[in-house]
C-alpha cells in the first residue's frame, strides 16, 4: 500500500525519455544516425539574411526613415523581443512614448513580409552546406531539422535550402503537444526518430541553440553565424564558420572523439 502511495507520487511533468539513465562507464560509443541542424542559424543566417531585411522593408512601408545595417542589426538582436527592439530604435531616434505603439504595427508589416521573402528564395544556404548534406544523405544518416519558427516559412525554407525529401523530419514549435517558452524541439526531434542523444548529432548557429541541444544531451556542433561568432561554446564538439572541407565522414569522427571522451 505504501509503494503505491510513493508511486503515485511522482511528478508526472517530469521527462521520462529512456536516455534519461546515466550512461554507463566504458560503454561502446554509438555510431552516428542523425544529424540535427537548427534551422535559424546553421542552415542559413536567417537573423541577417531574413529577418533585417523584412525589418528595413517593414519601416520603409511604414514612412520611417530607418535602414538597419549588418552591424546596427548585430547589436540590436541582442534584445529577443522584436517589438522590444523596433521601440528601442524608434526611441533612439526620437519618438518617445508613442514608440511602443508604432512598434506594434511595424512589427506585424514585418512578420507578413518576412515570410514573403523565405518564400521568394532571399535567404541562401551556410558557405558548404550542400556538400554536407549530400555526403550525409548519401552515407545513409538521417538529416532532421529543428526551428523556433512557424511551419508556414519553416518548411517551404528547409526544402529551398537542402531540397525536396533530404530533411526526414522538421520540428517547429507547433509539433509539440504542449508548446512552451523554450521548447524541447531537440529532444522531440530524438523522440520522432527514435533514438537517444548518443546516436545524433546537433549543429547549431549560436548560443540559444546550443543550449537547447546541449539540454537535450546532443554532441553539439556549432558554427557560428556573424553576429554570434563571440558567444561561449564550451563543451561543443567544434567551433567554425562554415561547412567548407566538413563531410560526414568528419561528423562521425567529431561524433566519436567527443562521446569517447565522455567514457
């Protein structure tokens, strides 16, 4: 009676992913699976490529007299908040208290905008990605891909970027069952393709990324885009700036080298 009351107990919230159990010590590294890519940075540099220039046209639509540059947009970023951001600037030149509201309504010319540029082919592929994901679709192991977005560009954005069929699953937010602020895409990512964090490796582009991968216990890869090329990565399989000369022969390799370490 009383394991029962014990039992009954326990946090149903709580994650009960089987690879939840420590690993045991000197277990034979798994070999490589999958390789997960966070879409909004390591597939493509959506912050600079697609989300400033659907800023700079959403102001223009809107009679303001405001052009974010590459390095204006580098700083501006750092504020999560997209309305957050558009007051912040509009403050900075001038519009007081009424920043918020107009930042309310740029801020939804923009998000119409954005989607037309995706969709338009805007946003190109990370220097070397192709190779990458050629030598991995053609060595058998799995591409996934995981984004914070909506599926509506999400989707249409993954194909354009690897092409038709090479993604076996794309995570966004709308395919959890209970959607959260910060979303376990990585770890839903595993549960769809049915293997633990061992078997998969996750490449990301900057640090909210890595660590949501690192959360869900991947071997983590990042490569940095240019405005987050500064951020701390310790414990990351490798740090670099793009693909180029990476095969999936050196992801197995890195995949390896790091689990080993970890024996």
């Amino acid at each position: 009676m009383w394991t029962t009351v014990l039992s009954m107990s326990v946090n149903t919230e709580s994650r009960t992913f089987w690879w939840d159990v420590a690993r045991p010590a000197h277990a034979v590294v798994e070999p490589l699976n999958a390789v997960i890519f966070d879409l909004d940075g390591a597939l493509a540099d959506v912050e600079r490529d697609g989300h400033r220039a659907a800023f700079n046209v959403a102001f223009a639509e809107h009679g303001l007299d405001i052009v974010w540059s590459v390095d204006e947009y580098a700083r501006l970023s750092r504020i999560a908040d997209e309305r957050r951001r558009i007051a912040s600037a509009l403050r900075r030149r001038g519009f007081g208290r009424v920043s918020t509201e107009i930042a309310a309504h740029v801020f939804r010319t923009k998000t119409d905008v954005f989607e037309t540029l995706v969709l338009d082919g805007d946003v190109t592929p990370r220097l070397g990605l192709g190779d990458l994901v050629t030598s991995l679709f053609g060595d058998g192991i799995t591409v996934g891909v995981v984004s914070s977005g909506t599926g509506s560009w999400v989707e249409p954005l993954v194909r354009q970027l690897l092409g038709d069929g090479i993604a076996e699953i794309v995570v966004t937010p709308e395919d959890l069952a209970r959607p959260s602020r910060e979303p376990d895409l990585f770890g839903h990512a595993l549960w769809e393709l049915g293997i633990g964090p061992e078997g998969a490796l996750a490449v990301v582009g900057g640090r909210r990324g890595f660590m949501s991968a690192r959360a869900a216990k991947l071997a983590t890869m990042v490569v940095t885009t240019s405005y987050l090329a500064g951020d701390d990565y310790a414990g990351a399989v490798q740090v670099r700036d793009d693909y180029t000369g990476l095969l999936a022969s050196g992801c197995e390799r890195l995949h390896k080298n790091w689990w080993s370490a970890r024996g």
